[in-house]
C-alpha cells in the first residue's frame, strides 16, 4: 500500500488506520516543521526564543488524533517593549499584546493551520482544555488567558477545519482587589443537541503571600449560585441567553 511521511515523521497509510497516532514521534521533525510554520506565519525570526505546547486530542469525527498547538512569545513582548521605551509601562500591565497564539493540526489532512491570535499578557501561555459540547465523539477546545489581573476563556467549534469562536466569558476579574469576581462553568445537554453552557457564581480562594495578581493562577470554588444559561444557536453560529430568568 501506499505510504507518506507526515509532518511529525512519521509513515502513514493513506486509508489512515484507526491505530495509527501520527503525532506519535521520537525524532526531531516535529520540532523542524512546526518552528518553520511558526516562523512564516507569524514573522518571527531565526533568533527570536519563543515556547510551544502540544495537545492532543480527536477534534473532528474521522478516526485520526489532531492536536492544538499553542505559542507562547514572552522575550519578544519584552524585547519589543524594551525598543519602544515603555518596559516599565508594559511590566506594569503584564506585556499586554500579540504574543500568545494558537494553531489547529488536522490529523487526518496532515495540515496546520494559519494561527489564531489571542491579544493576552504573555505571563501565561494559553491554558487549552477540551469538552465534549458538540458531540460525544470528539471534542470542542476551550482557550483560557490572561489580560492583566483577570482571566477569560474561549470556546472554539471546528468548523470547516478551522477553529471558530462562538463562546467568551471572564473567569476571574480583579484578582487581589476587593473587587474580586469568578465564575464556573458547567456544560449539559438542553434542548439542542449541542449542550448549553451555565454560568456560576464562584470565589476565589484566598491568594498566597506575595503572588503576583498579574501571573497567578487562583482556585475558584464554586458557590452553587447560577448566573446565566447559554445555548446556542446555529442559524448564527454562537451562543445566546434569554432576556428572562
């Protein structure tokens, strides 16, 4: 049968066997082709230092494992902050910026995507999770980050091999302030078959001695108090509540 090598080295079969993880590999090509993709589409150059995550996980209903890959480029927002002559400036809302990004790898394709952009404080690279929301299948990407003292998550479909948002809320806001707010979200079946999304109240735990309200990562304690449900909407591609209790 026909083989190729995929973009992480590995041979694949063209029929693309239920057991083969493609992002499986023990040699350096993975590295090799996703700087070069990182570097023609988002500009970057051969001495930038910049760091990458893999995530893996079945994104779309064939058989073969995709994966979010995510970028996160700390020393350029510093760099650049440094050159423009606002380092204290940009310290103090935590490099707000350009600088953390994602991408969407098609297992099945053996293709990456052009990247997604999260304007974010580089002090936290994007925290990716998955949730099965459109179908016990696979599963639906979650992006959380970072802008100064507060925290917002994302949520992407996979829409024509691409990630489309139709979800965002706050998690947290004004930590280490006395106006302080959290929320816990909750994803069950209602009335379509892509489930809704509830919102709770939530608290935040008490932060430890000296965290840096620009980079910490509190625990959020659910307070069992609902705030809003969500469904979505096909006919408009995102999420919607209703204007009465």
């Amino acid at each position: 049968m026909d083989t190729k090598k995929d973009i992480f080295g590995n041979q694949i079969e063209q029929n693309h066997s239920k057991n083969k993880n493609i992002l499986d590999s023990s040699n350096n090509q993975v590295d090799k082709v996703l700087h070069n993709h990182f570097k023609k589409t988002l500009f970057i150059s051969d001495k930038e230092k910049y760091s990458f995550e893999i995530f893996k996980e079945h994104l779309n209903g064939d058989t073969v494992i995709d994966a979010i890959i995510t970028i996160n480029r700390l020393e350029y927002a510093k760099l650049k902050a440094e050159q423009m002559g606002n380092l204290l400036k940009a310290k103090e809302i935590g490099y707000m910026g350009p600088f953390n990004a994602f991408f969407l790898f098609d297992g099945k394709t053996n293709k990456l995507s052009s990247p997604l952009v999260v304007p974010s404080s580089p002090l936290q690279p994007l925290r990716v999770s998955f949730e099965n929301i459109t179908s016990i299948d696979f599963k639906d990407v979650l992006i959380d980050f970072r802008i100064r003292n507060s925290s917002f998550k994302d949520v992407y479909f996979i829409l024509n091999k691409f990630p489309k948002l139709v979800f965002e809320w706050t998690n947290f806001d004004g930590l280490g302030t006395p106006n302080e707010e959290a929320y816990v979200f909750d994803f069950k079946t209602g009335e379509n078959m892509i489930k809704d999304i509830t919102i709770y109240e939530g608290k935040i735990d008490k932060l430890p001695p000296n965290a840096n309200p620009l980079s910490y990562e509190p625990k959020i304690i659910n307070q069992n108090k609902k705030i809003k449900t969500f469904f979505y909407l096909k006919s408009k591609g995102k999420y919607f509540t209703s204007k009465t209790p």
